[in-house]
C-alpha cells in the first residue's frame, strides 16, 4: 500500500499535474481529505471557481462527494457518482449569493469524501 503523509505536496501545483495525487482506499467508506487554502483572502473574487480532477482506479463502483466548508457550515456540495477510471476536471463556479455568504475565506476547506456503495 502506497502512503504519502504529506498531502499538500500531491495537490500543491498551479498547472496540473497527474503524475501526483491523494487516494481513497481501494473499498473506501466514508474516506475523508479536507484541504484548506492558504491565505485565501488575497486576491478574491468574483467569479470564485473551485476546480479539481478526479478519477477512480479499477472495477468498482465509487462515488465521491465535495463539499466547499467554512468552518462547520457547509456552503456548497458538488457529487459524483459512479465516477471513471479517466480524470475528470470539475470546475464549480459559485454563484453570487453563495459567494457572498462566505464570512471567513481564511477559514475554507474542500472535503473529499469517497463511497464504495
């Protein structure tokens, strides 16, 4: 089993890159990533895109959930079922109201979460 306990260094390029990545176990139930941005107050605006690639390795059926979190409040949910075995880039565009419900950027993270049903 591959591990990288340094996940920032698998996510951290502006220009993307797959030849680095996080992972869900191969039967994950309820896997969890959360990400935070750092210093997310600089430069922000409209329109706030939240992009990011996926993909599944192997026969399985799996389904993965984003969720766009401020503190404990979820602002926006973003699911993918059954997702493919090649990369998918989803760019999630807020709208103008659920930017402007956003109180804290400093304190927003995107949460991964992986089902094998």
């Amino acid at each position: 089993s591959e591990s990288n306990v340094n996940l920032f260094s698998s996510v951290d390029e502006f220009a993307v890159s797959d030849s680095d990545f996080i992972k869900s176990s191969i039967s994950p139930s309820n896997d969890v990533c959360e990400i935070g941005f750092s210093d997310a107050t600089s430069a922000l605006a409209e329109p706030f895109v939240v992009s990011y690639r996926y993909k599944k390795s192997g026969s399985g059926t799996i389904n993965l959930v984003v969720d766009l979190v401020e503190g404990t409040t979820i602002r926006k949910t973003w699911t993918h079922n059954d997702i493919s075995t090649s990369f998918v880039t989803a760019d999630q565009t807020l709208s103008s109201g659920e930017f402007s419900s956003i109180g804290n950027f400093n304190n927003l993270r995107i949460r991964f979460t992986a089902n094998s049903p």
